[in-house]
C-alpha cells in the first residue's frame, strides 16, 4: 500500500492507522505499561526534540534496545509520530475506524449470495441512509441556537452560525483553552505580523502566530489547524 500510494498519489502523506500500531505494540512488547508509554511518544503533541527525547527514555527505560519489531517500527516514525505528521491534514484521524465503519454499513444492507440486481437494489437502500443522515446534520445544525457557554460570545456565536453542530461541538473545547493564552510579544514585518502565545504567560511553551495582511490569512507554529481544519487556541486568543 505505501509504494502504491507514493505512484499514484504522490503529493499525499501515508499515515499508519494508530490502533493497528498499540495492538501490534501489545503483542509484540507484552507489557501494558509500554503500550502506555509509546501510545504516548505517539500520539502527543511534542515538538521533534521533546519526541525523540522521549523515546530514548522509554527504550532505556524498559531495556527494549534489540527488540527488532520496536526498531522497524521507529524507522517508520515519519508515518506515526505526531510531531512529524503535523501540518498534514487528517481531519482528526488516527484509525481506519472511518473506512472500516463504512464496510460494515454495506454489510448490513448487503449480502455475500445477492446477484447483481438484488446488490444494486440494497446498495441504493444504503445510499438512501446515508443521505437522510445527512439531511438530520443538516436539521440539527438549523435548528435552535446552543446555549453559549464562553466570556468570547460574540465569536462562538460566529461559530456556531458558521459550523456544523458536530463540529461546532469540537470547536468549543478549543474556544474555551484560548482562555489560558496569553499574547506575550509581537514582531511586525513588512507584510505580516507575528505574535508570541504563551500558556498563563509561562514562556516554557511559546507558539508564534502569524498574520498576514495583504493575504489576510493567519497560521500557526503548532499548524493544528491545516492538520485537523479547526483553528488552535492560539490563533483564537490573538483573533480575541
């Protein structure tokens, strides 16, 4: 699959399905514990040094260092590892869980012994389900106003007006943790301004945020947002 899709979908970013990868880690490691610790160095939101710091400690840590399945694995980092698929849209991702939901669907609606006719029949009753779940989204996201729930109204009302309510719904954590940032610096140049977001103002954590003016576009050194299509908490808290 990885040399197919480096042919024939070259601009693409071949992403491991991150339950395949804890369950091989379970089998292949026997310790909980170290799925743990490497579900951890997986999915955490590190910068590169902070990951490979933490993957030399869990290796030392557990004496794992001639395990062979653990040092194929790590070759293969660039398709697991958070830090270095960030900026790669996902959409939030991690799993094939997506695509193996919908073959379950089809097989609820279609059967190994239907001939053509009877497959084209029951595929077209599923297609129809599909789209009536998707008019209910629609219903759902038109009717009513969710109850606000933040000090920025006026901007989780955009938002409310703007997302669909799933999304709506995972957009609002986000709003809510851009009450924690705090602009502690910017640095004008000459089209573009860039601001320095810190957690509390503890400059242990600094993300830059830059805006662009005559693009009026706005990105981020986390780049959660090209990753997963919402904006980060420290995007919102200078937009604020």
């Amino acid at each position: 699959m990885k040399n197919a899709i480096e042919e024939v979908l070259p601009g693409t970013h071949h992403r491991l399905c991150a339950w395949h990868l804890l369950r091989n880690a379970t089998t292949n490691m026997c310790s909980p514990r170290f799925t743990s610790k490497f579900k951890d160095c997986m999915l955490g939101d590190y910068e590169i040094s902070v990951f490979r710091n933490k993957w030399q400690t869990l290796v030392e840590k557990f004496g794992v260092e001639e395990k062979e399945w653990l040092n194929k694995i790590y070759e293969k980092y660039r398709s697991w590892a958070t830090c270095y698929i960030r900026g790669k849209f996902f959409a939030g991702f991690r799993t094939t869980s997506h695509c193996e939901g919908l073959h379950s669907l089809i097989g609820k609606y279609t059967k190994p012994h239907y001939d053509l006719s009877e497959f084209i029949e029951h595929f077209q009753r599923m297609l129809g389900h599909m789209q009536f779940r998707k008019f209910y989204a629609e219903y759902e996201s038109a009717r009513g106003v969710p109850v606000m729930q933040t000090c920025i109204e006026p901007l989780e009302m955009c938002a409310a007006d703007t997302y669909t309510r799933e999304v709506f719904f995972l957009f609002r954590p986000i709003l809510i943790r851009s009450g924690a940032m705090r602009v502690v610096d910017y640095q004008t140049r000459d089209n573009s301004v860039i601001y320095y977001v810190c957690r509390y103002a503890k400059l242990a954590n600094v993300w830059e945020v830059e805006w662009v003016d005559n693009g009026n576009a706005i990105t981020c050194s986390c780049m959660r947002m090209e990753s997963f299509g919402i904006s980060c908490e420290h995007i919102i808290s200078v937009l604020a």
